[in-house]
C-alpha cells in the first residue's frame, strides 16, 4: 500500500520538487498540494492523506498554527521542512513540541533538492513518519522532579542515552522527570548540526540541569550537567587519571549515523562498564543495538522506552531483540527506573567533577 502525501508549501518551486522527488519512490504518492494552511484544511478533508509535509513560514496562518490546530483537531504525521537557519531550528523544535514527528532542511539551492542524497532522506522521513505512534506524541507539560536521589559514593558514574526519531521530545520528558543532583548524563541524538545547538539551548531552559554540547577539547564530565553529541559529531566518554570527560568526534559514520548511539555506548563501555545506566529511546532503525548489548554482557544496567510510548519502536525494538535490554519502561516510568539503577549500582549524584 502506497503512503499517501500531501505537500503544504506557498512556494511553487518547492511544491513541484517535492512531489517530484517523493512520486519517485514506488511506496509514496504524492495525492496534492497545498498552498497555505487554509487551502490544507481542505484538502485534507478531501484526500485523507497518511503525512504531511509543512513549511513553517507561510501566508495567512504559520506552520506552528496550523499543526497545533491540526494536532488537536484531527492528528497526522507531519513532517516539518525547515529553512537552515537559526530562527528556523528553533522553530523546527517548536513544531516537534507540538507534534511532528521530524523535519528535513529546506535546501538553499535548487540543485540540492534533485540529489539522491536529500532525495533518500526525505522519502525516508515520510515513510517513517508513516509508521509513527501518534499516542505518544501528545504535548507533555514540564513538572519539577519529586523522585528521591541516591546517596551512594563511588568513583565512576554515568547515566547515557540514545535516540532519534521523536528523541528531542522523548528526551525532554526523561529529564524533567529526574531530580538534577545525579551523574553526568551523556546523549547522543541523531540531529543536524545548528539544531542540535538550539536543542541544548531548549533544554537548558526547561530542564533543571546544566545542558552543553561537547567539542573537540576533552571536558571534565560533572554532576547535574547534560552533554550532547553536536549535530554531525559523535560523542564519547574517555577517562584520563580516573576521571571521566566528553569529547565530540568527526569519526566516519557508524550505522550511517554521525552522531552515533553505537559510538557512545561502545566509549562507555570501555570507561566504565557495570557502573553505567544506559537509555535506548524512540527511533528508527538498529543504532546502537549492538553496543548496548556489549554493555549489558559486562554488567551495566540497560533500559529501553517500551512499544507504546515510542513514536518509533525501532531502536528500542532491536535492542530488545538483540537480548540487550535488562528491562523495558514506559517513558513516564524511565526517571524512577534510572534512579533504581543508581541505587542498585550504588552510584553517588554529585555536583563536582567524576
């Protein structure tokens, strides 16, 4: 069965490329287009398509509207398409607050539109958007974290955390849902560089901890912060005299990914073993499987977001089925799960440096 496409875009060059380069896949069809929202209300009613594709700048109502209109009143999987700036970052992780299950870039020049490459990962997009959990893209309002912190010592901790598709979300929820005076936290997301920066910043902001990027200068990994892989940089964990430090990575892709889960687990595995937690969330895809599976077999605890609170079971579900999942969490329950696991493996939260 063909997924059915709508293409919502006031720019008629952006209209036809896209429907020309989604017609192209024999399980896509594009079933029309649309000029603004107002013109997309009504085709949705007519044509009943499967996803959508919004630009978020557009006459008479903005993307934003429309898709926090559209999410309430009659839920489709959208697919954002983002112009590469800045501004549009942070309004692309607005949309995905609201709802969107991803985004693509909107190329700068016409002749990137025609390429295989962005050709591959847009149809990819829609397809996966397709499969979506529309369930568990609701809107979730920030609560402060009332679970209670370990009050263990030792000398080496980490929690990590892998995820891509509905990640920044996901990721969200699990870190308003924990209380800040815990250990370092290192995530690595499938992202494009500029977002992943205003993903930080987001994060920064409505979370309790102290949220960065790593760069290429090793850093001391400290309690109640969060690191982040920058947008085409993988993240490791390196340790150096005992103490452990991040360090972002231009390593050729690993499962066609840059960051890589695999890259991050692996890293931890390597530093500190069976005294990590390690998260696999909502994504597309085996990222990461494998590496987890390893850090499983030397002792580490190994969680996964469950099928139902996942906007895509993929990641978690061949971690599952790979045998490296000591248990599985709805994404409401992970924080306690985590917290559990500090316990178990008596790790102190701490605000000074591993």
């Amino acid at each position: 069965m063909q997924t059915k496409v709508l293409v919502i875009d006031d720019s008629i060059t952006i209209r036809t490329l896209l429907t020309s380069i989604l017609d192209k896949h024999p399980n896509i069809k594009v079933v029309g287009t649309a000029v603004d929202p107002y013109d997309a209300r009504e085709k949705i009613k007519q044509l009943n398509p499967d996803v959508l594709t919004l630009d978020i700048e557009m006459p008479k109502m903005n993307g934003l509207e429309f898709l926090s209109n559209l999410m309430r009143l009659r839920p489709t999987p959208v697919v954002m398409v983002s112009t590469l700036t800045q501004h549009g970052a942070d309004i692309t992780l607005q949309a995905l607050e609201l709802g969107a299950i991803d985004y693509v870039a909107k190329p700068q020049n016409i002749d990137a539109l025609s390429t295989d490459l962005y050709g591959n990962m847009l149809t990819e997009k829609v397809l996966t958007a397709a499969k979506a959990n529309l369930n568990a893209t609701s809107p979730t309002r920030s609560r402060p974290a009332t679970l209670v912190a370990p009050k263990t010592r030792v000398n080496k901790r980490i929690i990590a955390i892998g995820a891509s598709t509905g990640g920044t979300e996901a990721i969200k929820e699990l870190l308003v849902g924990l209380p800040s005076d815990i250990p370092p936290i290192v995530i690595a997301q499938h992202i494009r560089p500029l977002f992943s920066t205003s993903f930080a910043n987001r994060l920064d902001g409505c979370t309790n901890f102290t949220v960065q990027e790593v760069d290429e200068v090793p850093r001391p990994l400290l309690g109640s912060h969060v690191y982040l892989a920058p947008g085409g940089q993988h993240i490791k964990v390196l340790e150096k005299r005992g103490q452990l430090f991040g360090v972002a990575s231009s390593d050729a892709e690993v499962n066609r990914h840059r960051p890589s889960v695999e890259v991050l687990f692996d890293s931890v595995n390597q530093w500190v073993g069976n005294e990590s937690v390690a998260v696999m969330l909502t994504g597309m895809g085996r990222d990461g499987a494998e590496g987890m599976k390893r850090l499983k077999d030397r002792g580490g605890l190994t969680l996964s977001q469950n099928q139902e609170s996942c906007v895509i079971w993929g990641m978690p579900r061949a971690a599952v089925e790979l045998g490296a999942v000591c248990s599985e969490h709805a994404l409401k329950d992970l924080p306690k799960a985590i917290l559990n696991g500090l316990v178990m493996r008596k790790l102190k939260p701490s605000k000074e440096a591993v």
